[in-house]
C-alpha cells in the first residue's frame, strides 16, 4: 500500500485514497485529504457532516446510509454534493477517515 503524509502524519492509503488506519485519524489530517477532494477549505457545514460521519462511524464501525447523513444533519442531497463534490462515499467518508464504504466505486 501507498504512504502519504497527511496532517504531518505518514499513512498507509488504499489505491482511492482511503487512509487504512482510521485511528489516526484527525482534523489536519481531514484537512488535507479535503484538499484532494475539493472540499477545503473546510466550513462550519463540512465539520458538521464529518463528525456526525465520524460519530456514526465509532459507534456502529460501518459508514451511515445517505438517507440517515440527510435526516441527521438537516442538509439535502444537493447541499452535501456542493460541500463534497465526489460525494457522501467517496468523498465526504474519505475526508471523515472512514474505511471505504462497502458497494464504493
């Protein structure tokens, strides 16, 4: 597997950019990954949509589906592609330092 450094960190990634030890994870290390996925600089709204991905991550160790981020987080599909272009799975659970979601392409 690639070693990149981000957040001041190196880290193992995935060929699509996923960091593999999500433990290591934090926010500068967001920050940079929001830098590939044209998400940076990073707002109040893109946190928001993180740490509830985070949050339902460390509880239930699998990414939420795009119906519970929308209902959980008050912000609708559109508005999740304008913060996260490449989307809730590729980009917004990459940014978040989640494992790539299962059915991801």
């Amino acid at each position: 597997m690639p070693k990149v450094i981000l957040g001041g960190k190196e880290l193992d990634i995935d060929e699509d950019g996923f960091i593999q030890e999500p433990e290591k994870w934090d926010k500068a290390v967001a920050e940079d990954i929001a830098k590939t996925e044209e998400a940076y600089p990073m707002s109040e709204d893109h946190w928001k949509v993180i740490d509830y991905l985070r949050k339902y991550f460390l509880e239930f160790e699998i990414a939420p589906p795009i119906r519970t981020v929308i209902k959980q987080t008050g912000f609708d599909l559109k508005t999740i592609y304008k913060l996260f272009p490449s989307g809730l799975a590729k980009g917004a659970c990459k940014v978040a330092g989640l494992p790539k979601p299962t059915g991801c392409v």
